[in-house]
C-alpha cells in the first residue's frame, strides 16, 4: 500500500520550505524513521522521515521546488514492491537499428549519478548551460559534481573544430564588458539565495531600519580570566566531561550587568517597553547555512559547565543543521564572537525585537599602562550595539564597563558583586 510523504508542520509563523536535497533516490529501500529528503525553511533545515519502511517510489517535489505546509513529496511504497520506470516514447514499429558506435546521448543529470547527487545549483546550471554532465569532472565528496566543477568545465573551450584554411591574423580588439576573450558573464556565477539567507538579510534590514542604533565601545584586559581558565581547565574537563571557555565567562559577567542595567534586557512593543525578568541568551554560531542565533535558555540558573555544554550542543547542531524552531525562538540578548575569525573590532547589528547585542573580538596584546607603567597584555575589543530609543548613552556604557570588570576580576562572577 503506498504512503504519501507530506510537508509537515514547519513551525510557528512559517508556512513554506524549500526542498534542499532528497537523500533517497527512486527505487531505494527505506527503513522506517530513516531520513528522506531536507527541507530549507527561513530559520532552519529539517529532514523528513520515512512514516515507515518501504521502497520509495516517486519524487513529487524536485529539489528547489517550494513547498508548503502539507504539500505532497513524494510516495513511498511497500518493502521490496517494483518501482515503475519512467514512461517513455514508444519506439517505432520498424525502426533502424543504431550503431554500437554511436548511442544516442542520455539527458545529463539522468546519465551521471555524481551529478543526481549533487545539489539543486550544479544540476540547475547544467542544465542551464546544455552540458553533457558526463563529461564533467566531479571533485566534491564520492566525485559529486560541484558548482565549480561546472563553472570550470564550461570555462574550457570547446574542441577544436576540423582544421579550416588559415585566416590572416587579427589584432585582438578589447570590448567593454569582456575579460580576455571571454564575456564577463562567462566568469559569473548566479546562486539562488537560500530561505535562510533571504531571511537573514530581511531581519537585518529590518534592525537598521527600526532601531536607532548605536555602538559604545571599551577594552578589556584578559589577562586574569585567561590565567583563571589555564589553572582550572583541565580539572574543569575531567570533571564536567566538557571544556572550558572564555563564552561562559562573558554570559555570566552579561548577566550581572543585564541585571543591574534592565533596560538592556528590554524590549519595545508598540508604545510599551517590555522588562524581561529571566535571562535567555542568543549566542551567535556560524554555519554553512549562515549565522543562525540559537538560545541558551535561563542562562541565569546555569552554572559554567552547564553554560559551556549547552553551547557547545547548540553549536554543534546549528553546523549540522539539527537545531529546531524553539532553540532558535526568543531570546533577550544576543552575544556574537567574531573574534574566533580573527576580527578585532566591529559593529554587531541587533537582532530584533531584542535592544542590544555584545560583539567580543580577537585577543591580542598589547602595550598598555598599568600603573604607571607599560606592559604587554592580551587585550580584547568589546562593542555593543544598542537601541537608543530604549536605552540611554550611560546605560550602554555603565552596561559595558560592569562586563569589563567582571571579566578583568573573575572572582566577582563567584560573589556576584
């Protein structure tokens, strides 16, 4: 009996996805609960299931098709049924044989299987172009065929036609527009953006356009937290079977100074403001995907091992692509690390509806005075970008200058002064 494979339900407030990849091909065994295909919505990637085991025996939805909530995928037949062959044209009664030599030309995509297992961009493109994916060279994982790949293989010339009676050489006149001999269109590469990376730059956008945004910046001198972590780390591990890092420090030291500085801790609803009296903090994560914000929900009642492992699970399904839509929902300040790629300072932009967002950067030393005389100190750029329609110059500041000194004196973290 077959069993239809449907859109689920994406979440709150979305309604469509885009179908990034199937992981199955028709004709595939399917075990029960084994993943099907991916699907791209605008705040994650999720896969859907197998309801049960089978043999999956059509693909409704290609890749790159959009879909919504309860949609048709595809279908999934009994274990072990036949899998029909897609239809083709009826060959002509009496038709001439075809040479061995000479076999007609299969569609690309259909004809490579390095190519069926690449993404929806590459096959897009070679279709685009007409290539015969054949004849290209796949040097992406078990010898997919890559964008580049394609890139590559269509920037070659074409083989050389049978030889014509030499022409008189031609001066090579350059024409706006072309590089070399090939027309700048030629050596460009147009990517559809992913719903993620549609939506990252609308809520971008969005905070530019409806805060008034603002960044103070300090300095801190790591200099008593680095050679805290250094003493403790290794018992830290082997006690709490996780590893410690400077993250737990500053969303410890953030929330001390949210506490005394509430209006960070804000947010703006229409003419209301809004105190949050709990403490759920973003803590920003790269992934191929994009910059993805997951929570760190009661970050308040966390001790340091547990700030450090929840970190690190999230981390580590927001590059696999596993978080879900409540571990990326809510959330009353965000912290972004940008110095883990070497940035030394920059401007965070908000992530609304929240008011303020710390941005930590490279450590690096320094010569700085430290009474009365110079020294060489790791040393770090803090900036935080705020909503100065909710909080003010002295707020922002005295909000920076509290995380400084619990960073610089970590023993105030443990006496919560």
């Amino acid at each position: 009996m077959a069993t239809e494979i449907k859109v689920p339900t994406l979440g709150e407030s979305v309604s469509e996805a885009t179908v990034a990849r199937w992981l199955k091909k028709v004709g595939d065994a399917v075990a029960a609960d084994e993943a099907l295909v991916e699907l791209e919505t605008d705040k994650v990637t999720l896969e859907v299931n197998a309801p049960s085991a089978g043999t999956l025996a059509e693909i409704v939805a290609a890749d790159g098709a959009n879909v919504g909530v309860g949609a048709l995928l595809g279908v999934l037949g009994e274990a072990g049924a036949a899998v029909a062959a897609p239809a083709k044209a009826a060959a002509p009664a009496a038709a001439t044989p075809v040479p061995a030599a000479a076999p007609a030309a299969a569609p690309a995509p259909a004809g490579n299987a390095a190519l069926a297992d690449a993404g929806p961009a590459a096959r897009k493109m070679v279709a685009e172009k007409g290539l015969d994916a054949a004849q290209i060279a796949g040097t992406g994982k078990d010898g997919r065929i890559t964008k580049g790949d394609v890139i590559d293989h269509a920037a070659k010339p074409a083989a050389a036609p049978a030889a014509a009676p030499a022409a008189a050489p031609q001066k090579y006149q350059w024409t706006a527009g072309t590089a070399g001999d090939r027309p700048r269109a030629a050596q460009e590469e147009r990517v559809r953006m992913t719903r993620l990376r549609q939506r990252i730059a609308e809520r971008l956008k969005e905070a530019q356009n409806s805060a008034a945004m603002l960044t103070t910046f300090n300095e801190v001198d790591m200099t008593n937290v680095m050679a805290l972590r250094n003493e403790y780390k290794d018992f830290f591990e082997k006690r709490h079977k996780v590893r410690l890092g400077f993250m737990s420090f500053f969303v410890k030291a953030a929330i001390q100074a949210l506490k005394e500085i509430p209006a960070v801790n804000a947010e703006i609803d229409g003419t209301d403001l809004v105190y949050k009296n709990y403490y759920d903090i973003g803590v920003a994560v790269g992934t191929p995907q994009g910059l993805v914000v997951p929570i760190v929900r009661d970050a308040d009642k966390l001790g340091f091992a547990q700030i450090e492992g929840k970190i690190g699970e999230l981390g580590k399904k927001g590059r696999d692509g596993k978080l879900s839509m409540d571990e990326l929902t809510g959330g009353t300040f965000t912290i972004s690390n940008g110095g883990v790629y070497g940035s030394l300072m920059s401007t965070p932009i908000i992530n609304p509806p929240q008011s303020a967002i710390l941005g930590m950067h490279k450590t690096q030393e320094r010569p700085v005075v430290v009474n009365g005389k110079i020294e060489i100190r790791p040393m770090m750029y803090l900036a935080l970008s705020y909503d100065h329609r909710i909080i003010d110059g002295k707020e922002a500041v005295t909000f920076l200058v509290r995380i400084k000194e619990n960073i610089e004196d970590p023993r105030r973290l443990l006496l919560d002064v």
